[in-house]
C-alpha cells in the first residue's frame, strides 16, 4: 500500500501501448514508481520515457523473472495482449498464445519474486451478446469470439492463481478504450490501425482518403452500431485505484465504460465538429464478431474505488485524439522526427 515512506513499484506489462502507456505516464505523474516491459511489436518506444522501458517479450520467461527481480517489483499490471476481433477469428492460435500462454508467464514471475498484486486488461467482449444493457459485473459472460475467449481464460487463470498463492487482483473490463493525452503530446498509434476514431482522424489530417462504417442497419436509433467509448486518462485512474486496492485476497471485477451508448454516426458527427468539417466515408457491411450495442454500468467501480471518469462525452474525447492527429499526423513517427 502508499504510505508516505513507501513507493510502490510497478511492472506494467505492455507499458509501451496504447493504454500502458497512458497508465505508466499517470502512475509517475500520481507519485508512484513503475517501469514498462514491452517488446515494441505493438508499442512505441517514444511513448514512455527512455529510462523507464525494458525492452523483451511476453514468451521471455527468464527476461520477465529477471526484470521483477531486478526492478524490486511489488505489483503488475498487465496490458500485453493481441486485441484485434476479426484477427483472432482467422488466428486463434496466435491468441491463445499470446494472451493466455503469455498471461501465464507473467502470473509465474510473479509467484517466483513474490509479487502479490496484479491489475489485468480484460474486456467487455468477455460477456455474451444475449445480455440486457447496460451490462454491470453480475452480465453472463460467455464470449462470442476468440479474443473474447482468450481473455476470459486468463481471468480465470488470474483467480485461480491468487487462490492458491495469495494474490491480490483487479480484472478491469474495459470497453472502447479513447481519447488521447490532454496536451496532445500521446495517443493513439498503431502499424495496422482498426480503431474507429483514429481512423476517422486520419482521414481528417489526409493520411487516408476515406474511412468505412461497418453496417447500416442495425437495429440501434441510426442504423449504427453502439459503443461506450472511454478515455484512457480515466482507464489510467481505475489502474491505480485497483492497484492500491489489491491487497492479498482482493478479487473484483469491474467494468470501465461511461455507461453512455454512443453511435458510430455520433462519433463521426463529434469528429466531424471538432475537425470543423464533413469527412468521407462509406457504409459497407457489418464486421464478423461486432454486437449491435455495448454499453457499460460502472456503477460498481464508481461505489467501491470511488472512480471518477473525467472525460464522460464523446466530444471531450474527440477533442484530445483530434489534438494529438493534428500534432502527429503520422504519430509516433513525427514525434521522433520532430524532437531529433
Ligand atoms: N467501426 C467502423 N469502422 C471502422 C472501425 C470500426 O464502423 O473502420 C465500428 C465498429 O463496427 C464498432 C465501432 O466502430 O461498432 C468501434 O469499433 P472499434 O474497432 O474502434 O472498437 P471495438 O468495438 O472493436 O473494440
């Protein structure tokens, strides 16, 4: 626990992606220590400070162990995952090694340097599509697609570990992770993008002709699918409330959402006003895997942490993505040119 003498040091698995990096920017603007162990697949480098990344692989057991080892590291929170659904579709083995096998090697490191605390990204795609919205904790979860599957299994795999060894744990479900750093200086940047809101913003700053919606007809009040798009700033403050709660013998699960339904057409318009113009797109069919609506009750964090999402609209997190695109229009790449 924080106690005025003691710093808590956490490895963030993943650190150097989208969300770890958010969290490990937070984590040392919030007064604790942490360091990032990211292989850079999916990372970038210029995301968290130079002196603060290790650099090795989820399969790298003896890396890991050393890193927790060397680092003193007192907590975990695991971000390392493959998170793309129509990719797991066409290859599930990839997924299950990277997400489940890759889940194990960190719960093992940390069973070997008595590391006793872990926050892990899970997923609203871990519950079924039958559900009522908004979805809370109690929602049956019964994933429709490989990632969905893969992330359940390492939940499980997570609460049976702390079972036997003592662990506290955090399984953070998170729905659309969004947004980007307040001062527009980190965001969003992948090599193949999927996501629907830098896609739009691309579009915008001219590194793409045209963006696509997936699906018109749906049976939701546009046509569109809907989603509960939440802010990486407030994932980051839910990583360091769960992670100061997980003491041994802390279990929970909660849902990282706005509890706010947003459609794809209303997130384009928010772009689109942000921007200050009409962007291209084209409607074409829907996408394997996508549920017409996902929308989170966060009631439970909200409650029990005392969680206090800052960037609740979607137009507070068009704003900051829309301030990073037009800072780096090909993201890390121009942060690196421009600061060398
Ligand atoms: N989407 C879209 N066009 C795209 C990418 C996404 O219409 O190029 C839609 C997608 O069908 C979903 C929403 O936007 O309804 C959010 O998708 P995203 O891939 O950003 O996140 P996901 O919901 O898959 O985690």
């Amino acid at each position: 626990m924080e106690t005025p003498d003691h710093v808590m040091k956490t490895l963030l698995v993943g650190g150097a992606g989208y969300v770890g990096s958010a969290c490990l920017r937070w984590l040392l603007k919030h007064g604790h220590d942490a360091i990032a162990y990211d292989s850079l697949l999916a990372g970038n480098a210029a995301a968290v400070p130079a002196d603060r990344l290790v650099l090795g692989d989820l399969a790298d057991r003896d890396l890991l162990n050393q890193t927790m080892a060397e680092h003193r590291v007192e907590a975990v929170m695991h971000f390392a995952a493959l998170a793309s659904v129509p990719e797991s579709i066409q290859q599930p083995e990839t997924y299950y090694r990277t997400n489940v096998l890759g889940t194990k090697n960190v719960l093992d490191a940390m069973v070997q340097n008595q590391v006793d605390r872990i926050v892990f990204s899970s997923t609203a795609a871990t519950y079924g599509f039958e559900n009522e919205m908004p979805l809370t904790e109690q929602s049956r979860q019964d994933p429709q697609v490989p990632y969905g599957r893969t992330k359940l299994a390492a939940e499980h795999m997570i609460l049976d570990y702390a079972r036997a060894h003592g662990l506290g744990c955090g399984l953070l479900r998170y729905f659309n992770a969004s947004g980007a750093d307040p001062d527009g200086e980190f965001g969003e940047d992948r090599q193949h993008e999927t996501h629907l809101i830098p896609l739009v913003l691309q579009t915008a700053v001219g590194g793409r002709e045209k963006f696509l919606v997936f699906g018109g007809d749906w049976e939701t009040r546009d046509g569109t699918c809907v989603r509960d798009y939440v802010h990486t700033e407030d994932l980051a403050q839910a990583h360091q409330l769960a992670i100061e709660a997980a003491e041994p013998g802390f279990a929970r699960a909660y849902n990282l959402g706005t509890g706010n339904g947003t459609t794809v057409f209303e997130v384009i318009q928010a772009c689109e006003e942000v921007v200050g113009r009409k962007l291209a797109y084209e409607v074409v069919d829907s996408r394997p895997g996508d549920p017409a609506v996902l929308v989170a009750s966060s009631e439970k964090i909200k409650k029990e942490l005392a969680w206090k999402p800052q960037f609740a609209e979607i137009r507070q997190i068009a704003e900051t993505a829309w301030k990073w695109h037009q800072n780096y229009p090909r993201g890390y790449a121009d942060k690196l040119s421009s600061t060398t």
